[in-house]
C-alpha cells in the first residue's frame, strides 16, 4: 500500500467492481463537471457524525443505519422519501425510548445508487449484455441501449442526491421529525397491524412523558425535541465519482469525501491491496467495512491498521454480514482479536446480506425469521465476548411491499408477487422494519 495518499493514488491499485464505460472522453468529461460541483454534505458534518459514533464505540449510544438496497432515480419523490423517512423515525423512536441511549441515524439514502455484481454480464434467452449496475452506471431494463453504462448518469446521481438531501434536511429540522409527531409516523399500512399497535402504545408513552415533563417546567420546544441529525451514507464503489466529489478541508486541511457523511467498502472490494481500502484510507469521513463470513481474525485486524492504524474512536465500522448459520462462529475470533488489539470499532450487524436466497421459483428473498436469528446471535456473541454490539444495518423502504417472508404478517413465497419492486435485493417493508426494532430493543435491554 502506499504511503503517501492523494485523492488519485488509487488508481495505481487494482479496483473491482468498476463499469466497462464505452465511451472515456465523455467519462471524463462527466467526472471533471462532477468536480467543480458544490460539496453535497460537509466536513464539519462528518467530523460531528465520527464524534457520535464515537459514542457508540465507547458503548454510550446505538447506530441505526438503513435505507435502500438500491436507490433508483425514477422513486425519489418527495412522498418515497418522506415515507422511507418515517421508517427510520419510528425505528429510531423505539430503540430510543426502549434501550435509553441515544440513537444515531444513518440512512442508506441521497447516494446508494451504485450496486456490486457477482458477474459483469447477465444472460437471458440467450443474449448477454452487461449487468445491471444501479441507475448511476445504467438501466435495469434488459435492452443493449438501457445496458450500456452512461457517464452521464453520474451527473444524474448527484443532481437526485442534492434533490433529496434538500428534502431530507427540511424534514428533519423543519418540525417533521418532531418528537410530539409520533403518532403521526405510524403509517396506514403500519398502523393496522399489531406492531403498528405496539408503536402506538410506545407513542403514547412518550406523549404522556412530554407532558410530564413540561408539567415539571422543562422546554419540550427546545430544538433537540424538534429536530434530528439523519446523516447519509452509501457504498463507495465507483471510485472516480468519489474521487471528483472529493474536497480539502479548508479549517483542518484533511480531505473529505463530500458525497456522503458515511462511506463503506463492501464485501466484494476489500482487499488490502486495493483501490477501495486506498481511497477510503485517505478522506477523513467516517468509514465502514462489510465482513463476510471468508474474514480472518487476521483480515479483520489488517484492515483496521489500514483504515484506522490513529485508532480514532468513531472512524471505523465493521458490519458484520456474516449469515445465520456462520455468525456464531466466525464473528467470536474476530471481536476477541481487534479488541486485544485496542482498536475502538463501532459494530454493526446486517443480518440481510447473508441470508438472501431464492424460492422454487426462483424469486430472491429473505426470511425475516432467519433474519432475526443472525441479530440474536450477533448479539449473544457480543454479550459472551464482552463487546458492545453497536447496531443494525438493514435495507428496508417506507412503501408496503412484499419483498422479505415472514414477520408479523406471515408473508408467505406466495405472497412475493404482489408487490416485489426493488431493483436488486428484497427490503423489510415499514411492518417489518418495526418489528425489527422492537426485537433489537428489546436484546439491547440486556446490555443495560
């Protein structure tokens, strides 16, 4: 690895996962307007976000990072990302007001456009054209046209980032997030079903200790009942998008990736000598790493000393993903060897990647009870070990869909086509994403 870092020096390390552009020229036209583009989050922003995880890697707060498996340019509308909002809120609420710690919130949201394929093309009825990569490289309608990737979706990416940043903010701070709004985020669709019901007692819970405490005097007008700091993240996997949204601070002089506050290396790109870990070990952001079920105790340590060797609490995360069946074993060796080290890690599990498998028919799904079996055992893991579990890291969206099996509803393989819409993986729909939270509430209170 080198050791002197440049917002270009990964490009003389080998990079996965990056599109075949036909066409360069206008690759790098697209990349060279990205760069003189104002910033879409900033550096403050990001050191504020790398202070609150810090707190969560000192066992004082939980992350709650969730969002869209993949974002799509066409559902970014205000009402999608209101309602994918509301979810967030509601699970954030639950973990709050259940566990008693802090919640810090980081969504999937305003950037995860871009996706990793097992393989570079996708065959059907005999013609093979490039994969589907999300809608920042191409289409996923299975034509040469809507296949082939397209700079200027880059740009395209950006401009709905910045769209959805401004609705996101606007929301959060301009009253939407407020705390005596609780009922008022408890969706139709959510609201009719027992976990909706279970919201509402909590909701009333909370309504009754606001007007406790404005009874004893205290401002439940104050600006932290009003407001909250939803921060973004995504996938850093195109790295020349990366790289042109890539600022130098002008307070601290360090350089930010100002395209989200978070960024994370997936499984697929983490090789030590790659251009992933070489970027990303460079911007100051806060950073996550996914570990699979193929990571050593020893991977797991190297990557640390390549992505955090100051051991600055809050800058890294490791997301375990490592799939019901493996976690209990695998994850042990790996808390026991960073920790030793002295590394401050914020944990989080994504109980969703591991566990995806296909139907008789062939449909891509989850199971929500498998699901939560990866949860508990994440967390017994830590409870054995003596860590701090951190989080959860899920993909899930506000409309009612019928992606994942199981949960409150029993939604059964059958049941997948009424409303399967996402463009890659099966997302927890608001139900399940709610009763998600109530189980890690509820597993948190053991910790406390």
């Amino acid at each position: 690895m080198n050791t002197t870092w440049h917002p270009n020096s990964w490009t003389d390390c080998p990079a996965g996962q990056q599109p075949e552009w036909p066409e360069l020229g206008a690759l790098d036209e697209a990349l060279h307007e990205l760069g003189t583009r104002p910033p879409l989050v900033f550096a403050g922003e990001a050191r504020r976000l790398t202070d609150q995880l810090a707190r969560v890697a000192n066992g004082q707060a939980v992350v709650l990072q969730a969002g869209d498996c993949a974002e799509s340019f066409d559902l970014s509308s205000a009402d999608a990302i209101r309602d994918k909002l509301k979810v967030i809120l509601q699970m954030a609420v639950v973990l709050q007001y259940s566990a008693g710690l802090p919640v810090v919130k980081v969504g999937r949201i305003a950037g995860q456009f871009a996706k990793p394929r097992s393989s570079g093309t996708e065959t059907r009825d005999g013609a093979t054209l490039p994969s589907f990569r999300g809608h920042i490289v191409n289409d996923i309608t299975f034509d040469s046209d809507s296949r082939t990737p397209d700079p200027k979706r880059l740009l395209e990416a950006y401009n709905t980032s910045a769209a959805t940043l401004n609705l996101l903010r606007a929301f959060t701070r301009g009253g939407y997030a407020d705390l005596r709004q609780v009922h008022n985020w408890n969706q139709e669709f959510v609201a009719s079903s027992p976990v909706g019901e279970r919201y509402e007692r909590l909701a009333e819970g909370i309504e009754r200790a606001l007007q406790f405490m404005t009874a004893c005097g205290f401002d439940t007008d104050d600006a932290a009942m009003r407001q909250v700091e939803l921060y973004t993240s995504h996938e850093a996997l195109l790295l020349g998008y990366e790289q042109a949204l890539t600022r130098q601070d002008s307070i601290t002089g360090a350089w930010y990736d100002c395209s989200a506050h978070m960024l994370w290396i997936g499984e697929r790109t983490r090789e030590l000598d790659g251009a992933h870990i070489e970027f990303l070990r460079g911007v100051h952001n806060p950073i996550g790493c996914k570990i699979g079920p193929s990571t050593s105790p020893d991977d797991a340590l190297a990557l640390c000393e390549a992505l955090n060797p100051d051991k600055v609490p809050g800058r890294l995360t490791l997301i375990s993903r490592m799939g019901a069946e493996k976690v209990g074993d695998v994850l042990p060796a790996i808390l026991r060897k960073v920790t030793d080290a002295g590394h401050p890690i914020v944990w989080e599990c994504d109980p969703m990647h591991g566990n995806t498998y296909e139907t008789d028919s062939g449909v891509k799904t989850r199971d929500f009870a498998v699901i939560m079996d990866e949860v508990r055992q994440y967390f017994d893991v830590h409870k054995a070990e003596g860590t701090w579990p951190g989080g959860v890291h899920c993909e899930l969206t506000g409309d009612a869909v019928t992606e994942c099996v199981g949960g409150g509803d029993a939604l059964a393989a059958e049941h997948l086509s009424d409303r399967y819409e996402t463009m890659c993986d099966p997302r927890l729909n608001g139900r399940q994403s709610l009763d998600l939270a109530f189980h890690v509430a509820e597993l948190l209170s053991e910790f406390r």
